[in-house]
C-alpha cells in the first residue's frame, strides 16, 4: 500500500526533486530527499526506505556507484534509477548492479511506483491509474487525424500500429490511449526493447519452452496490447521472427497462438533506414502509421496542453495551480521545446510545485525554463554566469526578485506575476533587504 511506502529520493535537481517529492507525498508515501551520494548514505544506515529513487547522473558521481559499492552492512531497499538517456550500456550497468529498473527522466510519481508495484505482489493504487483524464488535445491536424485513425483500430483489434515521433513526443501516452479506446479490459504490456540484453531477448519476448513462454511478454499480453518502445534495438534474429507473425495476421491467416496481442510499436524519426524494423513494419499489409509532429510545429496546442497537464497535477494536488496567465502562456510558446511535450509537462509539474496561487505567472515559468537552460548547457560544458542549480530557497529568491523588477517595483504586481500572496512577497523582500 502506498500509504505505507517510505521512499529516498536522491536527486541534484531541485526543482524535479520537489516536484516528484511533492507527488509522492501527496500519493500517502513518507519521503526523504537528498542531493549526493554521502547524505543518501547516511540517510539509508540510519532509516528504513521501502524504495530508492536514484539519479543515474549526479553532479559528482554516478547512481549505480552507489549500488556497486554498497558495504553489505545491511541490504539495499529496491532502487529505481531515473536517467536521461535509457540505453542498453546504462541498462545493463544498472541490472548488473541489482537495481529494479531503469526509468527515463523526467518521470512521474505514477511513472516510478506502478513500475515498483509490478515487481511486488501489490497493485498500484487506484489514484495512480496511467490514465489521468489525459486524452487528445489541440487543433493540430495531427488530433483530428489521430483520433479517426483510434476510430477505425477499435473494428481491426490485431491491426499492428507503428507511432513514429521525436523524443519526447510521449508516444507511450499515445500508445496507452489506443488501448484504452480498444482493448481496456485487458492486459497492456509496455517493453522497452533497449533495455532488454541482445541475447536474452528471445526468451524474454517468447520463451524457450512451456515454462518460460507462461512468463513471456507475448503470453503476459494475452489478448490485449503489447508496446515496443525503443524497436530499433530490436536484435535481427528476434525481428525477423515478429515481422514473420505480423505479416501472416495481415496476409488474413490464422493468428500465431504465441502472439495474440494487438503490437503497438515506437520509433524516432531517425531510426528509418531501408532494413530497419520500422521501414519493414510500413511495409506490411493493414499497418496503421501515426506520425507525431515535434511541439514546436504545434505550438496553438500549447495552451490546450498546459490546461490539461495543471489539471491532472492539481487531481493529485488541490493546491496546485489550475489555471495559467496569458503572459506565462506567452513565455511558453517562445520556447523551443527540444524535448517537445514530455519536456513542456515537465516544466508544468516543476512550476506547479513552486507556485502557491490558483493561477501559475510568468516569472516562475521564467525561472523552470532558465533552470532547464542552464542544466543542459552545463551538462554539455558550457559555462555559465547563472547557475541555478542552487537550493529552492535560492531559486524561489530569483523568482521574487526577477518579478519585483519586472514589475516596475510594485508588490502586488510581483505578487500576481510570481503566483504567490502579496504578503509573502512583501516578507520576503524585507528579508532580501530591499524593502
């Protein structure tokens, strides 16, 4: 039970870091954040933690370390490491190390306890279902099409479906949907094919023989969905088999007994090549094909987006802001979006942690973009003059004084802009020593 969950969360990133610790705790769990690798030491010799939730990148060392030089004093709790980049490399590092999972950042609170869920005998709560209220949302062509194309698979429930988008574009959450409209009383089974070892690919994916293929990801699927993510890590013995069931289902023969479910696989744009698995799916007879445009050829849908996103995040939170200014609105669309829209929810969730109005202003979304600015410049070795990789009082000082000064010195106006009482902006400057 969630409510009984005592979690570790260990994290340089403030901002994300408050923001998941926020969910988490307003999920019923009991949390402990950290920023290094010396104080979640300290914290796991001297407390019990149900699970640990690791940054695979720190500032000053890296997540598994962690793992693989563990004293043995007593056991580790189960640990989730979050990681930029999901590959096999850092996958396989972290399995041989004896973490739970890999799990892409950013990630949800939902995102990190169902996956601790599966592995346990317990099932995630029912305020943590995937779904959220999310659905379709925007004036895109890509929504009115998408949903028709959602239409039509609900009368075809083996037509394999291919959804082909940038990073970022959350196709797991287009994924979730087509199943949810189709097939929403049995299994969805998302795999990451990236994170699954070329050689035990095979016997994960079918089994070798009748006691593995009863624990196979086909038989698990049933009847139901089966996601591939990552499929250009798909090892070529194992695709050419998939791609040999996938076509006798479109050539209208008898479906294999090993593979029943509905497959619903992702690919990037730049995976395409003349023998790729996704260029060998688009062939097959009956395949429907989603292309998901970036964010930044969709920016009318921004507001649309945002609106859904704080409603979700206030569903968990009452606190959170439920609505956004035009001028923060505004901010939004002159953003690049390089991680599209897993990174603009991201962005909502980290603004909406630091917000104590109703309405989420311009300098807090000012403040989360220059944040995400400065971390991914200083990850890639570029120097900064602002570094606000600081402590959330720091970044909530920034955010004061950069309203205060938009606001020609005004405190309400501040107040307004920043989302927070006038009367904590005005204590909060007099402790700044400016009024």
């Amino acid at each position: 039970m969630v409510g009984s969950l005592k979690v570790l969360v260990v994290d340089d990133d403030p901002l994300f870091a408050r923001a998941l610790g926020r969910e988490l705790t307003g999920s019923g769990a009991e949390v402990a954040i950290v920023s290094d690798l010396p104080a979640a030491r300290r914290e796991l010799k001297e407390g019990a933690f149900d699970v640990i939730i690791l940054d695979y990148q720190l500032q000053d060392a890296d997540g598994p370390s962690l793992l693989e030089n563990w004293p043995g004093e007593k056991p580790l709790p189960p640990t989730i490491l979050l990681s930029g980049v999901v590959g096999i490399r850092e996958t396989v590092r972290a399995m041989r190390a004896g973490a739970l999972d890999v799990i892409k950042k950013p990630a949800t609170a939902h995102d990190i306890l169902e996956r601790f869920h599966r592995s346990s005998s317990e099932a995630p709560p029912a305020s943590m279902d995937g779904g959220d209220g999310e659905t379709l949302v925007g004036q895109h062509p890509f929504v009115a099409s998408t949903r028709e194309s959602i239409r039509e698979l609900g009368s075809l429930p083996q037509a394999t479906v291919l959804i082909v988008g940038e990073p970022g574009t959350e196709k797991p959450t287009l994924a979730r949907l087509i199943h949810e409209a189709t097939a929403p009383e049995r299994p969805f089974v998302p795999v990451n094919c990236a994170g699954i070892p070329e050689p035990l690919f095979e016997a994960e994916f079918w089994g070798f023989g009748p006691q593995q293929a009863a624990a196979s990801l086909s038989t698990k699927a049933g009847a139901g969905t089966l996601f591939l993510e990552e499929i250009a890590a798909i090892p070529r013995k194992a695709r050419q088999r998939l791609v040999e069931q996938l076509r006798a289902r479109s050539l209208g023969l008898a479906p294999s007994s090993d593979l029943a479910a509905r497959v619903i696989c992702a690919a990037n744009d730049a995976e395409l090549s003349p023998d790729s698995f996704e260029a060998q799916l688009r062939q097959l007879s009956g395949t429907h094909v989603i292309v998901i445009p970036p964010l930044r050829e969709r920016l009318e849908d921004i507001g649309a987006l945002a609106t859904q996103f704080l409603a979700q995040f206030a569903t968990r939170h009452p606190a959170s802001p439920r609505r956004i200014t035009k001028s923060a609105l505004a901010e939004l669309h002159k953003y690049a979006w390089p991680g599209n829209v897993q990174e603009l929810k991201a962005v909502l969730q980290h603004s909406a942690a630091l917000c104590e109005s109703p309405e989420l202003g311009l300098s807090i979304v000012q403040t989360v973009l220059t944040h995400r600015n400065s971390t991914r410049d200083s990850g890639s070795g570029t120097r900064q003059t602002i570094n606000f990789r600081g402590s959330l009082p720091e970044l909530e000082k920034a955010a004061i004084l950069q309203a205060f000064r938009a606001s020609g010195s005004n405190v309400s106006e501040a107040a307004r802009l920043v989302g927070l009482p006038r009367s904590t902006v005005r204590d909060k400057l007099k402790k700044y020593g400016i009024r």
